[in-house]
C-alpha cells in the first residue's frame, strides 16, 4: 500500500514571526527586510522546517532570532561557510543568508568570492546600510568617500566597496538589488532570488537611522528606479555592470544579472546524487563511536 505524501498547510506571512521581537531601532531598514523574507516563504508555499536562514554578527544578523525557520547565528563574516555546509550537507534545504555590509563585505568577503565562483544554490541577502550599526557608527566597507562618522570624523579616506559589481565579475549567477522602503520590489526580489538554482545575491539599501545621517530614506526615495522598468537585459553581462557603477541624481535596483546555464556545486557533486540529502541517510557507523565523536566536539 503506497503512503501518500501529507497534506501541506499553508504558512500565512505573520506565521514566520520568531518567538522574540526585534530590537532594532524604530524606523531601521531591517524591518522592511524581514517582513519581505516573511513574505516571501510564505507566498513560496514554504513551511517552517523548509528554510535554514543563517547569519553573521551585527544588527542585521541578529534577524533569524526574529523569524520562525531553522536559523543560526553564526560568527562574525563566516556565516557563508556555515550556510554552505548546511546546504551540502542538505540540499534540498532552501537556505538564506541575512548579513550585514560589514559582516558581508568586510571580514567576510573572501568567502564571498568563493561562494560565488563555486555557484553553491544559496541566497544572500546583505542589508547595507552602509555603516557598522552594532558597534555604533563607524565607517563600512560601503561607507561613502567624505562620510564623517566615530571613527572618519574628518571624513573617510577610502573608496567605497561596489558589491553588486564585485558579485556581477566574481561570477554569481543572480545578481540584484533592492531598497527596503520599496517592499513589494524586495518581496519579488527575494522569492526570484529564493527560486534561483545558484548563487543569488541580493544587496538592500536597509537605511540606518541612528548612525548614518547621509544614506537616508529620503536619500533613496529621490534616486532609486527600477532596471526592468527601462528594459534592461539581465543576460547581458556589459550592460548589468555599466549599470552597477551608476550612482548619483539616480540609482538602479532590481535585477542587473541572471545566469541560468551554469551547475551549481551540488549539481557536480557525484556523492549528493546517490541515496539524496546526507542528512537523512544512515550515519554508516557504530552508535557507540558516532556518541564519542558528539561528545569530544561538544
């Protein structure tokens, strides 16, 4: 007698609210991102058990605290490598990596790269607000030459970090970005995204309302247009990163790159073929030793 698969309910958005509140600041951008996310697994048909969302150290980071999937806090610029062992080990797991652009682009950036040259079927989502929030107002990777913050009080000296050309040349397959003061945009970025067999990456203008007084809501309101509105062609790699160095009276978002063709790293894997997810086949060792081995790395 065959057993049928069980019925699947649906998840409704307030339903991937976690079981703490968020303690950002009011107004902060995070907010708008975590309700996209929310969104987003639930107009997925996603359930609670289907997402691992995995992050670093920051404000931003602390957001799988705030929502209901398996989640993990990781360390400061390594929760790609977290999500990548997460997802090889099963890959049938939708993952979500929520950074933010100091985690993700400074200490973090050489697993960046990488993830992005090896194509691994994840998504991350940076929420650039471009300035460290945590530590209360220094300057980021992203910050802006000229920005006066604690640690630039005469202004930064150094050249902002591009991330969606970096993404566009180190090879990411999907390649956006979006602005959490346009949510409905961010929504449909984030389920393309999810959706995305490869590595997706999605940079948020996430406004910091505390400590960056340049990089506004107002800031953005005034610039941002949307790349799909003037019919930009996501398959062409030139005009995507012409696009991405255009910063001033206007700034695009949306989507600049998207590669279906190319295999992820679980594709080329023989071993993720065989018998599916490692996670649920047979450990393949004495219960005694696999007991041993919890209890030294615990």
């Amino acid at each position: 007698m065959a057993i049928s698969e069980p019925t699947r309910i649906k998840v409704g958005t307030d339903e991937f609210k976690g079981p703490v509140e968020p303690d950002w600041c009011p107004g902060c951008g995070d907010f708008g991102v975590l309700r996209a996310l929310q969104q987003a697994y639930s107009e997925l048909g996603l359930g609670h058990e289907d997402v691992l969302t995995v992050s670093g150290i920051g404000c931003s980071s602390n957001l799988p605290g705030f929502i209901d999937t398996y989640g993990m806090h990781s360390l400061h610029g390594r929760a790609i490598p977290h999500a990548m062992g997460a997802h090889l080990a099963n890959h049938q797991l939708k993952v979500v990596v929520t950074v933010g652009d100091g985690d993700g682009f400074g200490i973090g950036a050489g697993h960046f790269v990488h993830a992005m040259r090896r194509n691994v079927d994840i998504t991350m989502i940076v929420m650039d607000n471009q300035i460290y929030g945590l530590t209360t107002g220094q300057t980021s990777p992203t910050s802006r030459h000229g920005m006066k913050t604690k640690s630039t009080p005469w202004g930064n000296l150094e050249t902002p970090l591009n991330p969606v050309a970096l993404a566009i040349a180190g090879g990411a397959t999907f390649v956006a970005r979006g602005f959490s003061g346009r949510p409905k945009e961010l929504v449909e970025l984030v389920k393309k995204g999810m959706t995305h067999r490869g590595f997706a990456f999605i940079d948020v203008f996430s406004p910091c309302v505390t400590f960056n007084k340049d990089n506004t809501y107002a800031f953005f309101k005034q610039r941002v247009y949307d790349l799909q509105e003037r019919g930009h062609d996501t398959g062409d790699w030139k005009a995507a990163m012409e696009h991405a160095y255009v910063w001033g009276e206007e700034i695009p978002i949306g989507i600049f790159a998207e590669n279906d063709d190319l295999y992820t790293l679980a594709d080329q894997e023989p071993v993720l073929q065989q018998g599916g997810p490692l996670a649920h086949r047979p450990l393949g060792i004495d219960p005694e030793v696999g007991r041993k081995l919890v209890e030294e790395l615990m």
